[in-house]
C-alpha cells in the first residue's frame, strides 16, 4: 500500500481492506486530513508515504 501526500489532499493505492484499515488507524491519531498532513510534512515517519514537492503554476 501507498500514500501520496499532496498540498490539496492525499492520494492511496492499495487494496480497500488496506485502505480502510489505514483510515481507522490514522483517524485515532487526527481529526482532520489538514492536521494529517501538516504533521507527515512536518515528522515524516511511515515509509509508505510520501511526499510530493509543492509545483509553482
């Protein structure tokens, strides 16, 4: 499974048992999706996330 972090949101690949699984988990640790993210850009720690550079458009 994978996570992809990116300034509007987060992307995840895998199958829907894994993704469930990683929503129930990190919902414990986070309200909002926002705070998950600020946190991940902050402390990487898991190493199936990953993030993405912010790209001037």
């Amino acid at each position: 499974m994978k996570i992809h972090i990116h300034k509007q949101g987060i992307y995840m690949a895998g199958k829907a048992w894994e993704i469930q699984q990683k929503l129930k988990e990190y919902s414990q640790s986070y309200e909002t999706v926002s705070e998950w993210i600020h946190d991940e850009k902050k402390n990487p720690r898991k190493h199936n996330v990953i993030l993405f550079p912010l790209q001037n458009r």
